[in-house]
C-alpha cells in the first residue's frame, strides 16, 4: 500500500496496529505526544490477563471470542506468555458467588481440594473447590508493550513525539479521543503491587466477593500485580485510601502471607469505555477509530489490531466497524 498510514497513540492498541500494519509490509509512522509507554498511559496499569473464558461472566460474547485471539498473537509479537490458566475462589461466606460465576461462564473445571493442591498447595487449605480455567494466560503488560516497541523498532518505526499525521490516520488515543467520540467514558481502575516471597501461586487467581472481587497476577519472583477496583470516573490521580485498604485486605483473605508482603508500587488509571462495553473500529470523517477495550486492553488489542489492518490493507470491514 503506497499511501501514508499514521497511527496515534502508543499505547497497547496503537502499538498493536502499528505492529500488526508492520508485520504485513506497511510503514505506518506511529505519532504520541508522550513518547514511549510509561506511567502516562492506562495499558502501564493492566492486569496483563489473558482470559476470555473468565470475563465470560459479565462481558458480552464479542469480548470472549475476539480475546480468544489474543495468547497466539502475542506469542507470534515476541512477548513472554504463560499459560498455566486461572484459578476462581471464593471463602465459604462468598460460596453462592463461585455457583454462579460458574454458571455463566465456560471452559471450566471444577477442583477438589486434592486437585486444587496439585496446582496450588498455598491455596489448598483455604479453599475447598475451585474453577480451573486451563486454557487461560498471563503476562506482563510492560513487557509485552516493549516487546511491541522492539518488534516495531526492527521494522524501522519508532514513536515520534511531534510528528503530523498524514495518509490514513488510525486514531488510537483512548480517552483523549473524546474530542472526537464523545460517547467515550473514563473507568478508573487502580492496582497494587507487592513482593511476597512466602507466597507461593504460580498463576493468576480472581477472589469472588459480593462487593471487593480481587485477581492476582503473579509476576515472578515472589512480585505479584493486585487489581479489584472499577470506578466510573475518568479520574487519573492517585490510589484512594479506601481502595488500597480493599485491595490489600482482600489479598490477606486469599493467603495470610501478604501481611508481610511489602508495597512497590500504587497506581491508578482511567481506561475508555463505550456505552455498551464492547470495543469498536469506527469510521468517522478523516479518520479511523479504535477505542472502548474498557478493561480488556491486552486481551482485545490484537482482535482490533487484526480487523483495522484488514480494513485499511484490503478494505475488509467486519463486526466491530462501524
């Protein structure tokens, strides 16, 4: 294609457009004011979860099918994925919860505590069953943005903090885009992470809870990524005090380890969100839109990535154009 091609944003769906347009043999120039990804965008913030079958319970079926695309294609982008699936508790209050989720959701397993030990010994004495998702996986969202970086960096294109857009212009600004889109709504989500060396879980485990759900992603090396919160706000100051005593209360109820786990880090963030949920492609004047992945950055991001190339590449429209 000898037309220009810009992309905006560098965040975890600009970079997977511009990689996936550079995989195919464009040159597409990659524009954000910001420079590289950090601590300035949401996707630094991400649970880095690979789980369709999970979000199952409350997203609808576009986000479980779309997401089943994502483990192949970041493997194929160079990031380093595991795939040891997900683990679902609830403490025996919460029992009715883990019914439930079940209920809506599939390509599960339900465990025993014998078989609940097998994966995860730490757990087995506080859980007595569990839902294993096997074909579930992990990553860690930083490392897989600089995977992209580097794979885009061998291809000729780095993020260019002045550059003009021009040719086709695939907007992928998030929230900033609502000088455009202005449906979009800010979900403020916040995290924490710990070192916890006496803990010992080996895959991404969601604590059921009525009011304070909890996942917990390990990172290696005894660090583990803690998220729950889902505020509709587009506020992107710091993590409240409630929500840190939430999060890390909830993080003693999984494992009485985390009581000497030590805080690194606290961070909070505001992720684009369309009415409805669901992500979208929109055509709109000059250019083309790829917004709302709402709390599934990393999960959808390559889906979108895939369907913008198609449409730009070989005029290919699918579900999510609009």
């Amino acid at each position: 294609m000898s037309e220009a091609i810009t992309v905006l944003g560098a965040g975890v769906a600009g970079l997977a457009v511009a990689y996936e347009l550079a995989a195919r043999g464009a040159a597409p120039r990659l524009v954000d004011p910001a420079g590289d990804p950090g601590p300035h965008g949401c996707s630094w913030w991400a649970g880095g979860m690979l789980a369709p079958d999970c979000e199952g319970e409350t997203a609808e079926e576009p986000v479980v099918r779309l997401g089943r695309e994502a483990l192949p294609w970041w493997r194929a982008a160079g990031a380093k994925v595991a795939q040891a699936g997900t683990l679902v508790v609830a403490l025996g209050r919460d029992r009715g919860e883990l019914d439930r989720f079940a209920r809506r959701t599939g390509g599960h397993d339900w465990l025993d505590r014998d078989a609940l030990a097998g994966l995860e010994p730490d757990l087995a004495e506080r859980f007595s069953r569990a839902l294993h998702f096997p074909n579930e996986a992990h990553l860690s969202p930083r490392d897989a943005l600089a995977a992209l970086r580097a794979g885009l960096a061998a291809r000729g294109v780095a993020v260019d903090p002045e550059g003009e857009p021009a040719g086709t212009v695939i907007d992928c600004r998030g929230l900033a885009a609502r000088d455009r889109l202005p449906d979009l709504r800010g979900v403020r989500g916040e995290m924490a992470v710990l070192r916890a060396p006496e803990v010992g879980i080996a895959r991404p485990v969601r604590l059921l809870h009525p009011r304070h759900p909890l996942y917990i992603v390990p990172r290696g090396g005894g660090v583990f990524m803690l998220g729950a919160t889902q505020i509709e706000s587009d506020g992107r100051g710091p993590v409240t005090l409630r929500s840190t005593v939430e999060l890390l209360n909830a993080a003693f109820a999984l494992h009485p380890a985390f009581a000497e786990a030590e805080v690194l880090e606290l961070g909070a963030d505001a992720r684009p969100a369309f009415p409805d949920n669901l992500p979208r492609i929109v055509r709109q004047d000059d250019r083309i839109h790829v917004n709302g992945l709402y709390r599934h950055g990393f999960l959808l991001a390559p889906a979108l990535a895939r369907r913008v190339a198609d449409l730009v590449l070989e005029g290919r429209p699918s579900e999510v154009v609009q």
